[in-house]
C-alpha cells in the first residue's frame, strides 16, 4: 500500500497546527477552515477528532498548561514552599510568555482541562503538605495564578509610545518615558521578579505557626 502524501491526522497533530496558527496570528484566526486548509484536509475530517470549536480550544489551551514544570512539587522536588513556588511561577510564565494570544482563555480557569486540572491539584496538594490550611492553599494558588496570568498578558513597557514629544508638556515625571519599550524585556521581567518576591515575602508572614496548622 502507497504511503499517503500527507501524514495522518490524529489529535495532537491537530492541536499543534491550531496553537501555531494562534500563535501566529491570534486567537480570531482559529478556524476549521483556515486549519484543514494548513493541515492539507478537508475540514468535516478535524471533526472526527473534536466536535466543536470549543474542544479544540480547550485542548490548545491545555496543551500549554502541559508545558509548565510541576517536579518542584514531587517527592523529588526537595525545595520548600517558597522556593517550590517561586519555581513554578517561572515555568508557568515562561509558558504563557511563549503563547501570549492563548493567555485571555486560560485566564477563565481550568475548565475540564486535564493538565490545568493536574496543575491546580498538585499546587493545591502541595502547599496543604507543607502546613498551610486548606482555605490558605486554594486562596495562596488563586492569588499565584492571578499575578502570573497577568504578568503575561501584555507588556508594560511596550505601551509607552517612542514619542519623547509626546510626554515633555503635560507628564513631567515620564521624560524618559519614550525610552521603555527599548528595554521592555528587562522591565518586564524585573517587574515581575519583584512582585514575586514581594508576593513571597508577604505569604512569608502569614505562614502559620506550627502549634496553629492541626
């Protein structure tokens, strides 16, 4: 039998050309057509894989939760809270960072979602082991998922326009503004440095005391 031109169509290889075209072009450009015509099928063919357009979106959006790093929270992790969070938090941005147009649908939660599901689970499971209360861990993995899925969605830096005019008049404090976008990946990343060490510092404090934790 002649091989086929083309290599079989099977889930994940839809779920790859769906997030590059994303990627690409951003979330609007995803559609049956445009990805049957990238992926050289006809478009009734994607359907004996996903149903709807909001399962493959789910599965595109899921295969970038499947690229955070969650060792830190195994047996083998070996770091604290603290550390074991603060690693995490770098995964988790690095991710979304590499898929920014997918960042407004993971900001809705995770749904059925098996990684993001495995995701919240191992957070959650982890800082319980490590002492803090139950209502602690689901607010502390909250709070964690808020400032990371934020820190990705845009660049502060990249909205000040490269105008020195623009500023000199009426925004005395912004004089080098026009200056940021040049240097937006250094800002952005040490903005979000910051914050996370803040954000550490401040649960730091309130990690309860081991005679309150039974």
């Amino acid at each position: 039998m002649a091989r086929p031109r083309t290599p079989l169509l099977s889930r994940d290889r839809i779920v790859m050309a769906a997030l590059e075209l994303v990627d690409a072009e951003g979330l609007e450009a995803l559609s049956t057509r445009r990805l049957a015509a990238g992926l050289s099928v006809s478009g009734p063919s994607l359907y004996n894989h996903f149903a709807t357009k909001d399962e493959l979106l789910d599965a595109v959006v899921d295969s970038v939760m499947g690229e955070v790093d969650l060792g830190m929270f195994g047996p083998e992790g070996g770091a604290d809270w603290r550390g074991a969070l603060r690693d995490w938090a770098r995964s988790y941005r690095a991710a979304l960072s590499a898929h920014p147009n997918i960042v407004p649908v993971l900001a809705q939660g995770p749904g059925r979602r098996p990684n993001a599901l495995r995701l919240a689970d191992a957070v959650f499971g982890f800082l319980v082991d490590a002492g803090w209360p139950r209502g602690q861990a689901t607010r502390i993995g909250a709070l964690m998922r808020y400032f990371i899925t934020g820190s990705a969605l845009a660049s502060f830096a990249a909205g000040f326009p490269e105008d020195a005019q623009l500023y000199a008049a009426e925004y005395p404090h912004l004089g080098e503004a026009h200056l940021l976008a040049e240097h937006r990946r250094a800002i952005d990343d040490g903005a979000f440095e910051t914050g996370l060490e803040a954000l550490l510092d401040g649960l730091a404090l309130r990690f309860p005391a081991p005679e309150s934790r039974g």
